[in-house]
C-alpha cells in the first residue's frame, strides 16, 4: 500500500512519492525515515542501472536500423556537430567536477556520491541475493506487461523483439524523466515506432492505451491504499 500511494503522489507531485512511501513506512511500521529513505535510493539506483541496461541492449540489437535513420533524417553537418558537441561535453563535466568550486558542482559530486553509496549498499545488506532476485522479476514484468499491452492493436501485436525493447526504453524514460509521461509518452513511443514502419495513428493509440492503463491502475490502487491504510493498520494493532 506504501508503493502503491507512492505512485500516486508521483502522477500529481513529481518525485514525491519515495518521500511519502518513507513516511508511510515510518508511520504505520517504525521504520526510521533515514534508514527507510536510504533503501528507496539503493533502489532507484538499482532501477536506472536496469534502465541503462535494457537501452544498451536496445541500442545494440537495432543499431543498424537507428543509425540509417539518423543518416538519412539528420544531415551530415548537423550530425557532426552533435557528435562534436557530445565529445566536448563528456569531456568538460570531469574537468568541471574536478577543478570547480561551486555550489552546482559539489550538489552533483554528492549526487554522484550518493549513487555509488546505493549501488555499494546493495553488497553489504544481508538479503542482497533476493533483493536481485526480485528487482529482476520486477523488471520482467515490467517488459511482459508492456509485451501484453502489444497485443491490444492487431498493428502492434507481432513486432520484433528488438522494437519491443527499444520501445519499453524509450517509454520507460518519459515516465522517469517527466511527470509520470502525460502527454510525451504516446508521443515518444508513437515517434520510436514510426521508425520500425508502425504508422503514427497506430503508435499513438498504442501508447495512450498503455498510458491510460498504467495511470488508471496507479489511481484505483493509490486512492484505496490511502483508504486501506488507517483501517488496516489499527485493526492490525489491535490484534
């Protein structure tokens, strides 16, 4: 009930959810708003480990297919230019982390810092074989749920696995990067199936039905984990 009105406040508050899911947690379980606060980082960092990798995978196995669109959709002076521009980047952020005194910069050394604690926080809990256990099964059902929602349109419903992938990752960051993906996800997944030959009208329909799917249950569950969790909890105590 915790996660599922963890979800909810994120749909209205972005990026509110973990701290409400610490407080619930904390409430109703006595489990210190630190100490439950710090698992649901190690966890997000977890999650954007699995995220990158099901991108590399994407990238890897629709490689040749991305890289003709980008030649033929972008031109080459443009294209050299991002390329030029991605370098310098990757080369200026070490150099700003290393040498710059200012506030931005000692915000994202301790960003930086607190990843590597989460990830590094993963070896040192005691249950870290189930903890990977579960975090891939949930990743799975995340991708067979996704797999799923393909079979609503006849158009969707035999794509290759590679666009399937390519697909739940270019998804997957809109809901991480915006708020929960109102509006950009029919838009990204429409505009990533378009290059795999699905017609746009088909790309957005699938991806309003997945998104309204997704948002629906998040606030059925929300709204009656926030009923549910008074009533549980005293009844639970009273035993």
């Amino acid at each position: 009930m915790a996660i599922s009105v963890a979800y909810l406040m994120n749909v209205f508050i972005p990026k509110s959810g973990e701290v409400s899911r610490g407080i619930i947690l904390d409430k109703y379980e006595d489990v210190p708003f630190q100490k439950g606060f710090g698992t649901i980082i190690s966890e997000r960092v977890v999650d954007l480990v699995f995220l990158l990798f099901f991108t590399i995978l994407a990238l890897i196995i629709k490689f040749d297919v991305l890289y003709d669109y980008v030649v033929e959709s972008i031109p080459s002076s443009i294209l050299y230019l991002i390329i030029f521009g991605t370098v310098l980047i990757a080369v200026s952020i070490p150099l700003y982390m290393k040498f710059s005194k200012s506030n931005i910069n000692t915000k994202l050394k301790n960003f930086i810092i607190g990843l590597k604690e989460g990830v590094f926080s993963i070896l040192k809990m005691r249950k870290k074989g189930a903890f990977l256990f579960h975090t891939f099964v949930i990743w799975g059902l995340y991708l067979l749920s996704f797999y799923t929602a393909l079979h609503a349109l006849p158009e969707t419903a035999n794509i290759p696995f590679g666009t399937i992938i390519i697909t739940f990752v270019v998804g997957s960051f809109t809901f991480a990067f915006t708020n929960s993906g109102f509006g950009t996800y029919p838009a990204a997944v429409a505009g990533i199936l378009t290059v795999f030959g699905i017609a746009k009208t088909v790309g957005v329909a699938f991806g309003w039905i997945v998104w309204i799917s997704n948002i629906f249950s998040i606030v059925f569950f929300g709204v009656l984990s926030l009923v549910l969790l008074p009533l549980y909890n005293r009844k639970r105590l009273k035993l």
